[in-house]
C-alpha cells in the first residue's frame, strides 16, 4: 500500500490514496483468481482431450451422424476457447482450425477423417508437452505441418 509519503510524491489526497489501494487490491484478488482457473484449466486437460478421444471414436463409427459430429464440434470449441484464456495458443489455433473443418457441410470420407485424426494428434501433442503460448519455432512448425498436410489429404477429396 501507498504511504501518505508516496501519496503526496504523486499528488494524491487520502481519497485517492485510498481508491488506488482498493483499486491494487482488487487487481491482486483478480489475478490469483484467474492464476487459480489456469491450474485448474490445466488439470482438468487431460480429461478434456479424454473426452474428445471419445468422441472421435464415436464420429469414426458413425461419420454421418450428424450429432456425433456436433459433439466432436462442441467439446473442441470449448476447449479452444478455454485454452487461449490460460495461455495454450497452439490448441486455440489448431482447435479453431479444427472446429471450421467440421462446420464445412460435406460428408466425412476417410479422408476428411484422416484430417480430423491430424488435428487432434497435434493438439494431444500440445497437451502433453504442456506447450504454452506459441510455442515458438516448434509450435510454428506444428501447426504449419498440420496445415500442409491437411492441404494435401483435402487435394485428394
């Protein structure tokens, strides 16, 4: 907190002084709250990317059952979202990428299932390794490979 020294060094009266305490303090409180979501987030990632298995696993015996589909859609937005908000960028982009491959209205082919498979390797990857941020140069690559490659397999559909 603010002495009444350092208050006056900034020009600050006692009822400014005040508010830019509470004002720290409320900062304080916010920040370990949103630390506190972070480690949770990150707990809680192995059984999300377990529950997404799930669901892949159900989308592959089933390929045109369109809520099987949603479900696959549903549980990688959500944690796409999720994701950015605690610093995990790389499952952002690559779920995001993901989640516009499964909005596009075609029916899922092998191939289209290979596509699926690779995104969500990649972001089983990003999990593991417990990649924050971008990555740097090996987070680039990924997800510039999971690019190509699903370039690639989408020439051949």
């Amino acid at each position: 907190m603010t002495s009444p020294e350092d208050s006056r060094l900034f020009g600050f009266d006692s009822d400014q002084d005040e508010m830019v305490n509470a004002m720290v303090t409320d900062y304080t409180a916010a920040n370990a709250i949103v630390n506190s979501l972070a480690e949770e987030f990150f707990c809680r990632l192995p059984d999300d990317m377990a529950r997404i298995e799930d669901a892949m696993k159900t989308l592959q015996a089933n390929p045109d059952d369109p809520s099987a589909r949603k479900q696959l859609f549903r549980l990688v937005h959500d944690l796409k979202g999720q994701a950015g908000t605690f610093g995990y960028d790389l499952l952002t982009v690559i779920g995001n990428d993901l989640c516009r491959f499964l909005e596009r209205p075609m029916p899922l082919c092998p191939r289209s299932l290979r596509v699926i498979r690779l995104h969500l390797d990649a972001m089983q990857r990003v999990s593991d390794l417990q990649l924050t941020g971008h990555g740097d140069a090996f987070g680039r690559r990924m997800v510039d490979t999971v690019h190509a490659l699903t370039q690639k397999i989408l020439q051949t559909v």
